[in-house]
C-alpha cells in the first residue's frame, strides 16, 4: 500500500509541476491586462476604464497590439474577456539616454467595462515601506533560468527591500535611481520573468516589473517602477486625453 501511494504521489508530482503551485486563483486580479500583438507579450495593470500603466520594454503598438482585460488563461476563452485596441502609447523618458525611469500609459481604443472580472486597481497615496509584504502577478516563468511564458497567470509574494540591499545586487552596467523600489529575497518566491509584471501593496499600485533580478538570483530583490513616484505624470497624461466638452451658449 505505501508503495501505491508513492506512486501515485510521484505521478502527482509529475503531472503537476511545483510551479503550479504558484498560479493565481482565477480572476482574483481583475486589474491585470494582456497585452498582445504586434510582437508584443507583456502585462499591464488597469487604472481607469481607458488607461493602462506597464513598463518601458513592454512597448505595445497602437491599433496593432490587443487588450485583453478579464483574462486568466490566455488559451482559453472563459466568457470574462474583454479585448480592446491599443490607441495611444506614451513613454515616460528620457529612457535611452538614461535609463532612470521605466513606465508606459496605454489608452484603450473604447473604454473598458467594469464587470466582476475587470476592475481597475488603485494608484498609491504612499510609497511602499522596507519590510511590507506585496503581491506580484503576471504570465511569466516562476523558475530561475527557464523562459517559458505561462499561460495561466502566476502570483507570487515578496517583501520589499531597503534600496541600499537592491543597490548592493546591481551588475557594472545598472544605475540606481530613485524612481525604483525592490521586492524579493532568498527563501521567498522571488522570480516572475514576464514583462510589465504587476506589483500590488496593501491593495495599491506600487510596481511594474524592471528588472528581473530574482530570477537570475533568488537571493536578490526584482526591481519595480516606483508608482508613487509618478502619481502626478499619471494624472498630468491622463488629464490631457479628456475631451473637451463645451458649455452650451445661454440664449435670451
């Protein structure tokens, strides 16, 4: 009989990879989004019925790269999704000269309707203290050195970091900046490869996915965009899609 149950046990094991363990309870981040198309395979974070925030390397195309909000696995339809167009993309610079910022706005070509699958997450109203516990999510790899995308979104606990132990993990060629913010250490789930990972603190917006540092090493933190850092830029590009809406002349 003990035989049997190892069996089965290791039968288990092979049909369910330990990584599985680290798959999202379905539609339980109805911010999350997609983003699809146009060579593009990333994740954003829904802050508004017509905008998204991803980082710099996510780069979707206008009109060629899809939404797609509601979504859990990406190769099923579940009856949840909503796929919207890309219409604007705006990135944050300067970035090529010096690389101190990592963030993308995305306006949606309609706006979203908000159902029990899509919500938006959101903006922090504080920056994100060494030692809170945050929750990151996103269709990536949850296993050091293996690339492939996953097609059920993954989430993953970590503990944010002071900068000076992120600092210390920098390669030559990274410079640190002051819009980052790093989550992730040894003996925690620490690595998540996928682009536009969405970190969330306490219910807020705290992060995008910078640099994957936890995945080439488990002992370092990841780094983050420091979304609280940006609440003004947000608001700033989003203040200047509205439409102008004009005030009907009185009549006598």
């Amino acid at each position: 009989m003990n035989l049997l149950l190892l069996v089965v046990a290791l039968g288990l094991a092979g049909a369910f990879p330990l990584e599985d363990y680290k798959v999202c309870q379905p539609h339980s981040r109805p911010w999350q989004v997609y983003l699809h198309g146009g060579g593009v395979s990333c994740s954003g974070a829904l802050i508004d019925e017509s905008w998204i925030v991803t980082s710099f390397d996510c780069a979707p195309k206008a009109y060629s790269t899809v939404a797609s909000l509601g979504e859990h696995d990406v190769t099923v339809d579940e009856g949840t999704e909503q796929h919207i167009y890309v219409a604007d993309v705006i990135v944050h610079s300067p970035y090529y000269r010096s690389p101190f910022h990592s963030l993308t706005m995305v306006r949606l070509a309609e706006p979203a309707r908000f159902t029990q699958h899509v919500q938006p997450v959101p903006l922090p109203s504080r920056c994100p203290q060494p030692g809170e516990t945050c929750h990151v999510s996103g269709w990536g790899s949850t296993i050091p050195n293996r690339y492939e995308p996953s097609p059920r979104l993954k989430c993953i606990t970590v503990p944010v970091v002071d900068d000076q132990t992120c600092v210390n993990t920098f390669p030559e060629f990274l410079f640190w900046s002051p819009f980052m913010v790093c989550a992730g250490q040894a003996n925690t789930d620490n690595c998540l490869r996928g682009r536009g990972s969405v970190m969330v603190c306490d219910g807020k917006l705290q992060g995008v996915q910078w640099f994957n540092h936890g995945c080439r090493n488990p002992a370092d933190p990841t780094v983050y965009t420091k979304l609280c850092m940006y609440n003004n830029w947000i608001s700033d590009v989003m203040d200047s899609y509205v439409p102008i809406e004009t005030t009907p002349m009185m009549t006598t």
